[in-house]
C-alpha cells in the first residue's frame, strides 16, 4: 500500500474532469497521521435530540499503533464541535483543518501497543436533502406523529456524524458498540446484536447494540423510530425485522421473501458473512442502504424499485429490489470492501448482479437473461467506472450498477461453463470474505480461476467509457471480424447462428474468419450473453 501526503489545495485530474480540493484529499488519502495506527474498535456512547436534531457524546476509539507517531489524524465535520479529547486520563491537544482533526500525542503515549482514545464531540449533523443519495441525517415523523429518524452516509463520510478515521482501509477489527439514548416512547436500532436496553431517568432511554464484525465506517448506524420487533429464523439465521407500528401485518407477510433470498445468496456466495450479529431489516424514512446487519429499508413494501421495474422487463417486479439489492451487499461490500471508493464498482457491480442471480435462482435463467440484459437501458459508457484514487472520489457514475453487472455477466459467458463459473464466484466471496480488496486482486482471482486471459477485458469495461465494438468485414468472399478497444490484446468469445447452425469463434484486435457464415447480415449474435457494440 503506498502512503501519500497531498500537500497542494486544489488538484485537478484531467482524466475525469473534476477538481477536487484539500478537504478531498483529506479524507480520501492514506496520510501518515492515518497509517500509524490500525483501529481496532469503536465504542460510541451518544444522545439524540430530535427537538434540535443534534447528536452528544462519545466515541471510544481503540487502536494499535503500526508505527508510532507524535500526531494522528481522526475526521469530524468542521460543523460538528469537538468536544475534548482524552488519552490514559489526559487531555489532548488537537488542531483542526476542514473535516480532519490532528490529535498531538505524548511522547510518553505514543509508544503503548494498545490505547483507546475517547473522543467528545457535539452538534447538528448535516441533514440530507435526499438521501441515501447525499449523505446526512433524516429527520421525520410517523403517521401517528412519532419522530423516525434515519442516517446514511456512504460517499459523503461518517465523520458527517462521529469522529472516525474515515477510510475504507481501516474497519474495527474487533467490532464495535453503539449506545444510543432517545426520548422515552421511542427504540434506536444499530447493527449486530441487541444488549439491552437502560432508562436513564431523564426522559431518555438508552439502547445498546454490539457489532463483533470488522464493519465499514459508511455502515454503523442509527434508526430511531417507534419500532414494532418481528423476529424470525430460518435454517440456523436469525432473522429481525423493526418496523414502523402501521407496518407490522404488511411486513410479515413482505419479508416472507427473505428466506429464498438467502438460501439463493447462501448457495451462490457461501454462509451469510456476519451471523453471529444476526440479520436485520430495519425500516427507514429514506429507500434503502447496505447498513452491515441492519439493513435499511424503505420500499414501501412495493415489489420493484418503489413499486416500478427499471429494467422494462417485467420480471423486476417479480421481487422486491430494496430487499435484494441491500442485502446482496452482505456479501460485497460489506463482507468484501474496496481500499478505495474509487474502486467502488467492487462493491455495486457485484451487488447488481445478485438481482440477476436472485432472478435465476427462483424464476430461471430466461427471466434472468432477460432482466439482466433490461439494465442495459440504464449504461451510459460517459466515463470510466473506476474513479480517482486518494480524493474520495464520489463518482455518481451508474456504470459502476448496471455496465458491471453486464460485464460479468458477459464474463459468465466467456467461461461458458456454469458449474465453473458458480464454483468461482463463490470462492471468490470466501476467498475474501471480510477483508479490504482493490481491482487487481479482483481480476487476478477470476483471471487465474478461469484459466483465461480476462485482464484486457476487464481493463475496458472498468477503466474506458467505450464498450468493446465487434467490427465485421468481407474479405475475399470470406466473413471475418475483429474487435475494436482501447486496450491491446483483446480477445472475447462470440457466440452466433448463421447458416442454420450455431457456432462460437474467438475473435481478437487482428481480423479473423467466422465460419458458417456467408453473409454479415446473415450473422445473428447472441447479444443477450455479452455487453457489446456491433459495426457491420
């Protein structure tokens, strides 16, 4: 891993057209007041006021030093106030630049294995204006009233509400707890497992929750809501659904498809990832969010997306989406999480795919090449999936769903062998299940798993705007065709129908024949297997 330190206030990458500032660069690179140390667990103890929609408290920050260091870096949005800071009953001096707080250590603290700093801090966190999409939190009531309240930060930051080193890079190895006090009449829901709950005599009511996962910082979270429980399991999980009072018959019912969804996801990608912290639906005032064991969900208890199938196909609204969609995210993204979230394809692209995967295993591959190819309505091939690296690149870009769950889709069929290719994508999942990952390690495990070459594939899919463009030309009477790429030494399967028969022919950068085919025109592709462009 390379550390850098960004030292100049405005950047500017020709490659995407975008500036990007010292607060990017702040929260987006791997500094040396950030690679000293390895945090190890986060213990936040807070209140929540709805009236002045304001957030108090603390976050216990344990961590091990990598290699000691007189200054470390925590971030907090520069609209939050910091507090106090306390090491081994000492206050600590600190400095603040934009969202990033640069604690001075000691000298005779700087050396300790093993420490656990407690960061006070206090305010009103930003307030989405749409979320998940911008980050922030919502702050809404029921329709009996009763404040629901939700948070989602992926893209913008945690450090929007908690101190946090807030980088992909670094997840709590050992977990953590979140302690959350809300006004009386009112539950808060966080990841993993339910402790307890403790009324503290002023009007507020403490509930404790306790993560033993490693966990994204993006997916520590809080819904505070008049909640109804629903607890249910299948085949050893647990299963917990919070749901707004109203709501409780309609989710019974809803969530029933819960359980096919994980024996689909459980055979495809191995053991659901966080069992010991249980799996949760926890309904929200926003869509949805990949909130590691506490899944948010706001669809509506509509199937499709909002009661709509995006694909056009029909077969999107065979399933509730939120459900599925956030969920698969269990396996990628939040099991497997990129270093960088310009890598962030690691984590849609896979999660999109798992709709598809969903769709094959209860309604069959038809339905499933048909609602998979229907996201090809959504690919807008204007910039590369993968973003800038080091500057918390929020690329916005939909390519990183849609063109890459097409593209392994098309991988599937280059391997043209499902026993292989679901054997792979499960290995793929244990192989790096709850580890932090880049590309390369992606492209090598299928690369080397295959037997193929899929590294000039994945390089113009991921990191060109162009799709791979299958040229056809006549040449003394004579078919032949070869693909046009950004990349060198492209080579990609066709599979055809021409002459009442079907054929499949490695085609290259360098023209080669196709045989059984005597007219262009003649020359049917099976476009439903690959993400292509065709010039005849």
């Amino acid at each position: 891993m390379k550390h850098f330190y960004v030292i100049c206030l405005f950047v500017t990458f020709i490659s995407t057209g975008q500036n990007f500032t010292r607060r990017d660069s702040l929260q987006g690179s791997l500094r040396p007041e950030r690679t000293a140390f390895d945090v190890q667990r986060y213990d936040l103890n807070i209140i929540i006021q709805p009236e002045t929609k304001s957030v108090s408290g603390y976050n216990d920050i344990t961590y091990k030093w990598v290699k000691p260091s007189k200054r470390i870096q925590i971030d907090l949005f520069e609209n939050m106030q910091v507090d106090s800071i306390v090491l081994q009953k000492s206050k600590l001096s600190y400095t603040r630049e934009l969202d990033a707080v640069f604690i001075d250590i000691p000298n005779e603290l700087h050396v300790i294995a093993e420490t656990t700093l407690r960061f006070y801090y206090s305010g009103s966190p930003l307030v989405a204006k749409n979320a998940p999409w911008d980050g922030g939190f919502v702050w809404k009531k029921d329709s009996n009233g009763k404040d629901f309240i939700g948070v989602a930060v992926q893209g913008t930051g945690a450090s929007l509400w908690y101190p946090v080193k807030d980088h992909q890079t670094d997840e709590p190895d050992r977990g953590a707890s979140v302690k959350v006090a809300v006004p009386n009449g009112l539950m808060n829901v966080s990841n993993g497992r339910f402790l307890g709950k403790e009324d503290l005599k002023n009007g507020f009511t403490r509930w404790d929750w306790e993560v033993k996962s490693p966990i994204n910082n993006y997916n520590i979270v809080i819904n505070v809501a008049d909640y109804v429980h629903i607890h249910d399991h299948h085949k050893g999980l647990d299963l917990d659904y919070y749901v707004l009072r109203e709501n409780e018959a309609k989710a019974r019912q809803h969530f029933e498809e819960v359980k096919p969804m994980m024996d689909c996801f459980q055979s495809k990608f191995g053991s659901y990832p966080f069992a010991e912290d249980g799996f949760k639906l926890v309904e929200t005032p926003y869509l949805g969010m990949e909130h590691q064991s506490a899944v948010a969900y706001g669809n509506k208890y509509l199937k499709g997306y909002m009661g709509n199938d995006m694909t056009g196909t029909g077969v999107g609204l065979l399933f509730d989406y939120i459900t599925i969609h956030e969920t698969g995210h269990e396996w990628f993204g939040n099991s497997i999480t990129s270093k960088d979230i310009a890598d962030m394809w690691i984590h849609e692209s896979f999660t999109t795919y798992t709709e598809s995967v969903f769709v094959e295993c209860q309604f069959g591959y038809e339905n499933a090449m048909s609602y998979i190819n229907g996201q090809k309505r959504m690919v807008g091939n204007r910039k590369p999936i993968i973003g800038q690296f080091g500057v918390n690149f929020k690329t916005g870009n939909s390519d990183m769903y849609y063109k890459g769950a097409l593209m392994l889709n098309t991988i599937r069929h280059i391997v043209n062998n499902d026993e292989k290719w679901w054997t792979m994508l499960r290995k793929y999942a244990e192989t790096y299940r709850h580890q932090i990952i880049e590309t390369k390690d992606v492209v090598d495990f299928f690369t080397k798993e295959s037997g193929l070459n899929l590294t000039p594939i994945f390089e113009q899919y991921l990191k060109y705007k162009n799709l791979p463009e299958l040229e056809f030309r006549v040449e003394k009477k004579k078919i032949e065709a070869r693909w046009n790429t950004d990349v060198t030494g492209f080579e990609m399967p066709i599979e055809y129908y021409a002459s009442g028969k079907s054929s499949r022919v490695v085609v290259s950068n360098d023209w080669v024949r196709v045989p059984n085919a005597t007219a262009v025109e003649d020359i049917q592709l099976s476009l439903n297997k690959m993400l292509i462009t065709v010039k005849k």
